[in-house]
C-alpha cells in the first residue's frame, strides 16, 4: 500500500465508504423491522426503505460536496467563514450535543439487548460502563486507528448477517409479503421517518473530509457508502416479514435477534446462533459508538485546541454515561430517539444544505 494509508492524518476515499456503512449499521438492523411492520401493511415497509434511501444518498452528496469544497478544513473554520463565527460555535455545540447523546443511546441500548440475550444477571449498569470503557479507550487511540477498526469489522459483520438470512431462508414464506401497496400515504411516510434516522450516518463527513487526500472522489465513495446498510436493512426487513409475517414482526422488539434465535446451523455443532450472531453485531454497535464518540471530540476540540484530547474525554464520559442511564425504562429511552430524530433533521438535512447554497451564492470558493 501507499504510505499514506498507514498515516495518523490522512485517509484515503474509499475509507469514507466504510466509514458512512459502518456508522448506519447499528442499532437499527435489530429494530427497524419491528418500526415498519408498526407502520406498513404485509410487506410494505420496503417502499419506505426506499425513499428513505433516496433521501439518504441525497443528503450524503450534499454533505460531501460541501466538505469536499473546503479541502483540509474543518468544519469550525469553513461555517466560520460561511455565516460568521458565532454561528460557527452554535453548529460545533449542537453537534457536540447531538453526538453526546447518540453515544449515550448506543450505549444504553447495547447494554438493554445484552442484558436480556448474554448477561442476564449483570446489572445493566456494568455492562454500560465497560463498553463505554471499550470505546474510551478506542477513541483515545489514533483517529484512523478507528477507521482501520471500521474496516476490519464491517465484512465479518455483513458475513454474519448473510449466514443468518440464508439459514433462515427454509422458514422464509412469500405469501407473507402479499398483498403489496395497501398502506396509506400516512403509513409511508411514517415509515420514511423510522427509516431516515437508520440511515443517517452521513453527517461524520462534515468532520471526517478533513482528513481525505483526494476529496474530489468521496462524494462518489460516500454514496456507495450507503447503498451497503439499505441492501443489508432491505433483505433484513423482507426476511423478517417473511419468516414471522408482519403482525408478529410488529410484536417483536427485536426481531433480526429473533430471526438468529430461528436460525439452525446444518450438523448441530452450534446450538445457538443468536449468541454468535449477537455477539458479532457489538462489533457493529461498537463501530458506530466510536464513530458518533469521535465525531463528538472533533467538534470539541474544534472550540478548545489547547485542550488535550484525553481532558476532553475525561469531560464528556461521565456525561455520556449519566445520559446513557438517565432514562428510567424502554420507553424512555425509545423517548430519547425521538429528541435525535429532531437534531437529524436539522443537523443532516437542513444544516448541510444552507450552508452549501450560502457558500456558492457568496461565492465562497472552493473546489467543485
């Protein structure tokens, strides 16, 4: 390889399409077939997905094209000469904020699943605090450390989640999925806005784009980025809906886990899949928790550079940790989602979008 791919600084463009995969695989592939089985007739939910996916990419291209424009800027440094410095510290606090808390939500929700599948006599609260450990330590590292983590992790990952669906592919039954188009526009579109925020993990760019040697080619390489996680959301949700139909997919808090609870691996030499396939899927939870934890120190340290990365970090775990146990039970913190729900519509689709239109009717130039 090139010297420069093994560099603390510099990451090349392919590494953004990990990056984009790696962050929108998450939390969402074990309950985002539950939210559009709630939302959508029989099968519907996949003309959601879709959309959701259109809007996705789009939002990514704008995203990288605008990080793209400012070539080994920051963030703080290009908003500041967008629409002034004050407003630049605004963005950079409300990303903080945002990336605060979609740690804290990770953290919170892996410690709920493995609690109830591996550790069912572990207080939540320790397995919490040691995979918040497990990505402290990880985000005190070097930045393409986690990127070069990223790239490790994702193929086991999508190796894991094709095993799945083709050992559940026995139990798989079409008539599930029919009849199609029976949903109302209301459905749909309800169905777009659980779907959006699984797919959001375009917004890291704003950050990660700094650090790109040929930023003309990311935007390309971001775009792939996100065909990954909406194929492997797509060919999950459809399995899900044909192997347990959508009623029951509704009923199912967590029905990708049900679906490897189904699973039977040809010999009998492994009992049980869904510890494997669980046990894999950290890895995923554990790239985006790192990613959203870093994001959250670039924005940081964007506004204090003389302040050492590990005070930072020292700072931001506690909070991050009194988030993650703030809320009281499962409706809590599907409550706290919702609040992120807002910030991605702001801070993903609308923050990107004004900036990139203010930069180019200023005449802010860039590279194109």
């Amino acid at each position: 390889m090139r010297p420069f791919d093994y560099g603390d600084e510099e990451i090349g463009e392919v590494e953004i399409l990990f990056i984009v995969a790696s962050y929108m695989i998450a939390i969402g592939v074990l309950t985002l077939p539950r939210q559009l089985a709630s939302t959508t007739a029989f099968s519907d939910g996949w003309v959601s997905l879709l959309i959701a996916g259109s809007i996705s990419t789009f939002f990514t291209w704008i995203t990288a094209k605008l990080a793209a424009r400012f070539p080994n800027e920051s963030l703080f440094t290009f908003a500041s000469s967008i629409c002034s410095k004050p407003i630049a510290i605004v963005i950079m606090l409300w990303f903080t904020a945002h990336y605060v808390t979609i740690t804290a939500y990770e953290t919170r929700v892996i410690a709920i699943i493995a609690k109830q599948y591996l550790f069912d006599q572990t207080p939540i609260e320790i397995i919490a605090l040691l995979f918040l450990m497990v990505v402290v330590y990880a985000v005190s590292g070097t930045r393409v450390g986690i990127i070069r983590l990223n790239i490790l992790f994702l193929p086991i990952i999508l190796v894991i989640a094709i095993l799945l669906m083709l050992l559940d592919i026995q139990y798989f039954e079409t008539k599930n999925l029919t009849p199609v188009f029976t949903t109302n526009w209301e459905g749909y579109w309800n169905g777009v806005k659980e779907s959006v925020f699984a797919l959001s993990g375009f917004s890291g760019l704003l950050f990660y784009m700094k650090f790109v040697k040929r930023p003309k080619k990311a935007p390309k390489f971001a775009i792939y980025g996100v065909f990954i996680p909406l194929g492997l959301y797509l060919l999950l949700y459809l399995m899900a809906i044909g192997v347990f139909n959508a009623d029951t997919t509704s009923t199912l808090v967590y029905p990708t886990v049900e679906l490897a609870k189904e699973a039977e691996v040809p010999g009998g030499f492994l009992g049980r899949f869904e510890s494997l396939f669980f046990t894999i899927w950290i890895m995923a939870i554990f790239n985006t928790t790192s990613l959203a934890y870093d994001v959250a120190l670039l924005a940081v340290y964007s506004l204090f550079q003389k302040v050492k990365k590990i005070t930072i970090i020292f700072t931001l775990t506690p909070i991050i940790y009194l988030i993650a146990m703030f809320p009281q039970d499962l409706t809590e913190v599907d409550k706290l989602s919702k609040y992120m729900d807002v910030s991605i519509a702001g801070l993903l689709i609308f923050l990107p979008s004004v900036l990139l239109l203010l930069a180019k009717v200023r005449g802010i130039k860039g590279i194109d």
